[in-house]
C-alpha cells in the first residue's frame, strides 16, 4: 500500500510538472500611440499580437479620449490594458515644480543629457497633486485595466554603461548636471531629518542618508498614486530600471521592492549595459527574489535592423535579435519571471516571431 501511495504521489508531481511546462508564457509589448494613430489599424495589429500569444498591451497616451478609445479595443481582442503613463517628464509645468540639480539649476531650463529630460521633483505636494488626479482620471476610464507608471524617478544620475559613448561620458562617478533633486525645500527637508546639510558636503555621493531620502520620496509618491488607483478598483504596474539594488535604486533611486504596485515591468535591455542576452536571466533573478509576492514581466528590448547590428553603435537602436529570442526568453522564464514585454512590436521582424514562438515551445 505504501509503495503504491509513493508512485501515486510520482505520478502527480510528474503531471503537475508537465502541467507547469505546457503553461502559456504571458508577452506583453509597449507601443507608443497618439491622437494621429488610425484605431482600425490599432485593433488589427492588436489581433495579430494576440495571435502571437500576446495577453497584455502597454499603449502610452495621456489623453483620456485616446486611452479609453484604445482599451475599448483592446478588451474586444481579449486583451489586458495597461494605460502607459510618463509620470516625471513633463515640459508643460510651473517652474517651481522642477528638480534642482547639484549645480543650483532647474530642470526645466538645464535639462540633463537630452531636451525631454524635464524632471520634476517628486517631492513636491503640487506634482504629487497634479499627478495623482490625472492617475486617477485614467482609472476611471471602464476598460483601463492597470495604470502603468513610467519615468517614476529620478534623471539617471549615472546612464548604463552602454550609453556613456552616445553622450561622451565617463560616469565613474555621480554626474553632477545630472544629481537631484537640490532645491531649497529638499535639501532642508533632508537636514531637519538627519542634521546633515548636504549643500556644505564636498561629494554628496558619499552620503548613504541622501541617497535613502530621495529613493523614499519616490516610494513617497508612487504610493499615493497607487492608493488613489486601487480606490477606483483598478491596479498599478510600473517600468522601472533593472534590479532593484544592483541597478535601479543608485542610478535612478528607483526603491521599487517598496512600491505598492501590482505588476513590474524591469526594462531588462542587456544592451544597454553591454551584456549578453544570458545576463537576462540573471538579472530577472535578482528581480523575483526582490518581490516574491507580485509578478515580475521582464522587458525586452528589440533590434529591428538586427542585421545590421554589428554596425549599430548606438544601443537605443541595438537589441535582441532573432538568435538571441530563445536565451532572454527562456532564461527569464527560468528565473522566475511572471512573462516578457516587448520594446517594440514594431521592431518585430518575422524572424523575430518565429523565434519567439520556437522559445516558447
């Protein structure tokens, strides 16, 4: 009886394993849409990524009309939606709302590495304010599923290895134009805290303390937007930087293991810090041990002119091609991941789709 108990028990375990093994991998992707974007067009390419095995879409579009209009098709493909947000980077607001750099200036006028870089300071109840009306506004629409969160953090006070080239940089250390936020208000907030007067500080990088108070005004925000969210019944999902403590937390101060969010969306793009598509498995490692408790979509980033990749010098244009798909794929699948996002599905070739439905057999 007991030996017959013993194979019984072989037996299930094997079935539950096989069980685990046949399970669909969820795919997401991000895609960009605007108030020029033909919806018709929108839903038939909707359809084709569901064919794919795509269950989520990531569409970023502020406009209410848009996103409810976009979700709206979206749910009639069976498809989740997540309405794409760029929460920081904001080139329409009070100057007073602005972060303040190491070196005194304002984002708003000397805007680290690139234009759009316009970062607002998360400590501000104005921008907590404005922030968590327009999340709020979003959750109200029917068919909008979650609200994603991006650019929630700080500029990167030191950019991934991958682009120090692109902008002629050596970042061995924390890039001053680039360190906020060092407003007034911060910065007292900060010295009441902890009687540090981090303006007198020769390398404020050194302060473990700074770097702690601004990862927590970012937690601060993100979860009052997320408890104005889940208010409305809705969820919250977010992109953030790899890690979080290997990457995230002291390149952005992204603390987002602390986030009350539903979903995360690492943008695991091994390109970006000169790794191979193997590093995707370990760094979604790192990311499912960080939060245990909520799925972890690993994001990948695509090479649309992948045959030409040994002649792209910019990893903005470089990423995964076909013969990459099956190691990120099944390397975060392994470490745990709860599915993949895809940066772009417009860099997408055929290739790439044979690839990815290979990987996921």
């Amino acid at each position: 009886m007991k030996k017959l108990t013993l194979i019984l028990l072989a037996a299930t375990a094997l079935l539950a394993s096989c069980t685990r093994q046949k399970e669909a991998f969820p795919i997401y992707v991000w895609q960009g849409i605007n108030e020029k974007t033909d919806i018709d067009q929108l839903q038939e390419k909707m359809h084709f990524w569901k064919s794919q095995g795509v269950v989520g879409v990531c569409l970023e579009n502020s406009n209410p009309e848009v996103v409810a209009q976009a979700a709206a098709r979206a749910h009639a493909e069976g498809l989740e939606y997540h309405a794409w947000i760029p929460c920081m980077l904001r080139g329409d607001k009070p100057h007073s709302w602005y972060a303040v750099n190491r070196l005194g200036q304002s984002a708003d006028e000397y805007p680290a590495y690139v234009p759009y870089y316009k970062a607002l300071d998360p400590r501000n109840p104005e921008v907590h304010q404005h922030l968590v009306d327009q999340m709020t506004a979003i959750a109200r629409i029917p068919d909008v599923d979650y609200v994603q969160l991006d650019y929630i953090r700080y500029p990167d006070v030191i950019l991934s290895r991958g682009l120090w080239d692109k902008y002629g940089l050596v970042m061995d250390e924390e890039y001053a134009p680039a360190d906020y936020c060092y407003c007034d208000d911060c910065t007292s907030a900060f010295k009441e805290l902890t009687g540090i007067d981090i303006k007198a500080v020769e390398d404020p990088s050194k302060v473990k303390e700074w770097a702690q108070f601004r990862a927590d005004q970012v937690t601060a925000l993100v979860n009052e937007i997320c408890a104005a969210v889940h208010a409305q019944g809705k969820k919250v999902s977010a992109d953030v930087f790899p890690g979080p403590m290997s990457h995230a937390y002291w390149m952005v101060r992204q603390e987002w293991n602390k986030w009350d969010i539903d979903m995360v969306f690492p943008m695991n793009y091994n390109d970006f810090y000169l790794q191979p598509a193997e590093w995707i498995k370990d760094i979604t490692a790192e990311e499912v041990q960080s939060v245990p408790d909520k799925p972890v979509i690993s994001g990948l980033f695509i090479c649309r002119e992948w045959k030409r990749k040994v002649e792209l010098e910019d990893p903005e244009e470089s990423g995964l091609i076909p013969s990459e798909m099956a190691v990120a794929v099944q390397g975060a699948r392994e470490a745990g991941a709860a599915g993949i996002c895809l940066f772009t599905p417009g860099s997408m070739t055929e290739e790439h789709w044979e690839a990815l439905r290979e990987a996921l057999k």
